[in-house]
C-alpha cells in the first residue's frame, strides 16, 4: 500500500500514517461532539420549552402575520401570526416523537422475525424471508399512504404506518447476525452440552445481535421523522392543526411563493439538523462496534 503524498525528507514513513490518524481521529471526534451537542439541545428544547414558555402555540394574531424575523419573534410569524419558533419546537416534538415510537417498534419487529429465521434455519427460515421479500418489493411510502388511510387522523396512525413499513431491514440485519453467531464454537459448545434451542436463542443469540439491532434502532429515527415529515407534507396522517415540520412546510408552501422565505426555512431546518446529528452519532457507534471498519477509516 502506498501513501498519496510523499514523506518529508527525513521523516519516516510510519510518522505520515500516524499523523494522517491522528488527524482523522480528530475530525471524528470534534464530530461526535457537535452531533452531540445539537441532539442534546434538541432534547432539552423538546422536554423544556413548552413548560418554561407560557405561550400558546396556537395563538392567532392576523395583525402580526408573516413578519419576517426579529427580536420579538427570532423565526418570524406564520400566515395567522403564530410565532414560528415556538411552532417548529413544538413541530419537533411531534416528528421527534413519531420517530422514536416508530423506530423502537420497528426494531422490536425486526429483531423479532430477523431472530427466528436465523435461529430456526431450513424451510422456516426460508419462508420467513420471502415473506420479508414480498413486503419490501413494495415500495414504503406508497404501503405507508395505505395503512394511513385506514385509520382517522393523528400521531399513532402514523406511528403505525412507520413502523410496520421499517422493520424489513433491521429484520434482514439481524437474521445475518444470528446465522454468524451461530456459527461460533461455543454455540455448538452448547448445543453439545444439551442446551435447549430456546436456552441457546435467549443467552447466546439474542445477546449478540442486541448491539446491531439498537444501532439500527438510531438509525432508523432520523428516517422515520423524514417519512413522518413527507406523509405530513403530503396531508395525510397528522390533522392540519397538529404542529409537526411536515405540516409546518406544507402550509408554508403559498408562503414561499409570495417571496415569505422564513416559514419554510426554519421548519426545514429542523428537519435536517437533528436528523443529521442523530445520524452523525449512530455513524460513530458503528465505527465502534465494528473495529474492522473503523481501521479501514484511519488508512
């Protein structure tokens, strides 16, 4: 393997790698922290600003409507004077909400079929995992658009729709994870020593894809919040009342086409920033529970 840039003269090769490592695992670091930061912020702006601030996020003033930005309303007012900071806070507990509950019984779900194909193996195995195929040729948002449309609008509706479209692939990590872990001595050390298969799913198996399926629980949030925040924009699962980012960016749409930039432009962004940093943090727990990949980064 070579190196792109020349040594220093003098200078052994060994010290480039190294330094090259050192600087990567600084940039890695100073990342980690600022997604740490911005998911901290998130959480306490979500848990603390509707008690601290005794507004009502509801409040219709028409004489302030679509002020731009200022020190009375930092993200400026909506198209009925409603303070755009405090909705898009409120905006984000609901998306973030919505994201967690799905993800979790996303997870829960996948972890549960994922486990028994693999433990199973034969024809089990195989049937599970066409039945997993079947769902998952059929694309997510449009099966999502359908179990919405089967309940009256609101939060869980689409909760369920999120989770039950998700699952499929932390039910593929997990089948893949229990079929290597099966495939290690001391499982046959077990089986050999007379443990049941359940004994061996619930202290051997089980504990040893955990890991993957809470990574793919972290990774899934920031997902389930696009797809809450797209079924939103599309009308569709939350009422237009209830403040969620889809549904801020969804009524500011006229907004935007009027050359009204902020309504669009805030909830946008929280979309993204959270979503980024959740997902900047799941991406180093990766790198840590995968030390193989993780050298591969510092090369």
């Amino acid at each position: 393997m070579t190196c792109d840039a020349p040594a220093p003269a003098g200078a052994p090769a060994g010290t480039v790698w190294r330094s090259r490592g050192t600087d990567r695992r600084s940039t890695r670091t100073l990342r980690v922290r600022v997604c740490a930061v911005l998911v901290a912020v998130t959480v306490l702006a979500v848990l603390a600003v509707p008690p601290l601030v005794q507004l009502d996020q509801q409040a219709v003033d028409l004489a302030a409507k679509l002020r731009p930005p200022s020190w009375e309303h930092p993200f400026g007012t909506d198209d009925v004077g409603r303070d755009l900071l405090l909705r898009c806070v409120y905006g984000l507990r609901v998306s973030l909400l919505v994201g967690v509950a799905a993800a979790v019984t996303a997870t829960v779900v996948g972890t549960a079929v994922g486990a028994a194909a693999g433990a199973l193996g034969g024809w089990a195995d195989r049937a599970i995992m066409r039945v997993v195929d079947t769902v998952s040729s059929v694309p997510h948002l449009l099966l999502g658009i359908f179990i919405v449309a089967m309940f009256r609008p609101g939060v869980w509706p689409v909760v369920v729709s999120v989770a039950l479209t998700h699952w499929l692939s932390t039910a593929r990590i997990v089948r893949a994870e229990v079929m290597s872990v099966r495939a290690r001595p001391y499982i046959d050390a077990a089986v050999s020593g007379g443990a049941s298969r359940w004994r061996v799913a619930v202290r051997h198996l089980l504990p040893g894809v955990l890991p993957q399926a809470g990574l793919a629980a972290v990774l899934m949030v920031p997902h389930a919040m696009w797809h809450e925040s797209a079924l939103s924009f599309l009308g569709l699962g939350l009422p237009a009342h209830t403040a969620s980012l889809g549904t801020l960016v969804q009524t500011a749409r006229g907004s935007l086409l009027a050359g009204q930039w902020w309504p669009t432009l805030f909830p946008g962004l929280f979309i993204i920033v959270p979503t980024l940093a959740i997902a900047g943090l799941a991406g180093a727990w990766r790198e840590r529970i995968n030390p193989r990949r993780r050298s591969e980064l510092m090369l």
